[in-house]
C-alpha cells in the first residue's frame, strides 16, 4: 500500500468530519455497530482514520480513541488529537484495545491476510471492518474507473469470514448498510436517500463486519 495515497490536494476536496452529511452518515453506522456489543467498549485504535469521519463519532462513545494513518495530509484535519502516523503494517509495539476499527482500508492494502491478523493482535475483544459491498453498482463502476479500488469487490461475507477465521476472530454480525456514499452524494439526492441510512440486507452500499476475538 501507498506510504500517503492522500495528497494535501486530494485532502482539501474530502468533506470534512463535520459535515452534515458525513456526520449522519458515520453516526448511523457506529450506533447500529456499538449495539451488538456485549460489554462496555472503553478503549478504540482506529485505522486507516484519514481525515475523521468515524474518529468523531467513536469518540462519543468510548474514554479512549488512537487514530492511525499512514497520510499526514490526512490526519491533519482529523479532529482526535491522540494520532499515529503510520502504515498499518508498521505499528510496532503498542497496547491492546478493546475494539480494533477500520472502514475501507483493507481494500487497500496488499497483504489483507497480514492486515487482519495484526487488527486482531492489537485487539483484545472486537474487531469491525467497514468495506464496500462488492454487490453494490457503484462498488463496480468504481473497481473500472479507479485503480485505487481494484480489490474492493473482493469483501463478500464468505472470504471474509475465512480471512477472520485464521486470524482468530468469530463473526458476530454482518450486513449491509446505507444508500449513500459520504463524500460523494450531492445535498439534492441525500434528501431522500438518508431516509435508508440504516441496514440495507444485500443492497446497501457498504458491508459492516463485526467479529469478536476467539479466546485462547
């Protein structure tokens, strides 16, 4: 994976963590995940955080949020001030977390098996990944006209799971969600389809998976 994909120019056209559409969006997302949790989630190491549109929202429901990204550009207008900046395959030694948490990383990254694994050894209870649904038409235009998207029609929920299974996790919840894509949906269309930023079996426009760490 690119040391920086995010240039200080790519930067600057992302909306902000803050914006109204991005905020519902993320909000509605982390409400449904931190439902299935069966203990209180204090601690988070976020990856692949960017510019914060998860960051927010996770902060209003733990004590301690790490945000990680390899692009300073990026973290730079992320609002959580506890930051690392580096790439995921180069964290070294840090504490364990209750919840590891990333949203379209994976698809990145060149070595998933590898990615997953170290979520799952910085974790010591939940994992969740937030990919795109390999299954929604914009996920396959994108796949043609981006070469930044190339795997993203890989995380259907099979090979998922199995990439879970040998990194020790168990598959607690997976589904579909939302309609909308944060950064790229004009105001004029998010009028109606924010009604449908909610869990959409098969049809939304991203996969959540939510997996527990299988105890040794």
């Amino acid at each position: 994976m690119s040391k920086d994909i995010w240039s200080d120019q790519q930067a600057k056209k992302r909306r902000s963590w803050d914006h109204p559409i991005v905020r519902t969006y993320a909000q509605a997302r982390i409400s449904y995940i931190f439902t299935h949790f069966a203990e209180k989630i204090t601690s988070c190491l976020e990856l692949g955080a960017g510019d914060g549109f998860f960051s927010y929202p996770l902060s209003t429901k733990l004590s301690e949020l790490t945000v990680c990204d390899a692009s300073s550009s990026m973290l730079n207008k992320n609002p959580i001030k506890t930051q690392i900046q580096r790439d995921i395959f180069e964290l070294g030694e840090l504490k364990s977390f209750d919840l590891v948490f990333e949203s379209n990383l994976l698809h990145h990254v060149d070595d998933d098996v590898l990615a997953l694994k170290l979520m799952a050894d910085y974790s010591n209870r939940y994992v969740v990944l937030i990919e795109p649904n390999p299954f929604h038409p914009l996920t396959i235009l994108l796949y043609f006209l981006d070469p930044n998207e190339h795997r993203s029609l890989r995380y259907r929920k099979r090979y998922t799971e199995q990439l879970a299974q040998a990194a020790g996790l168990k598959l607690l919840d997976f589904t579909s969600f939302g309609l909308a894509p944060a950064n790229r949906c004009p105001i004029w269309a998010w009028k109606i389809l924010r009604f449908f930023e909610r869990r959409i079996p098969l049809l939304g426009i991203e996969n959540i998976f939510i997996f527990k760490k299988i105890e040794q």
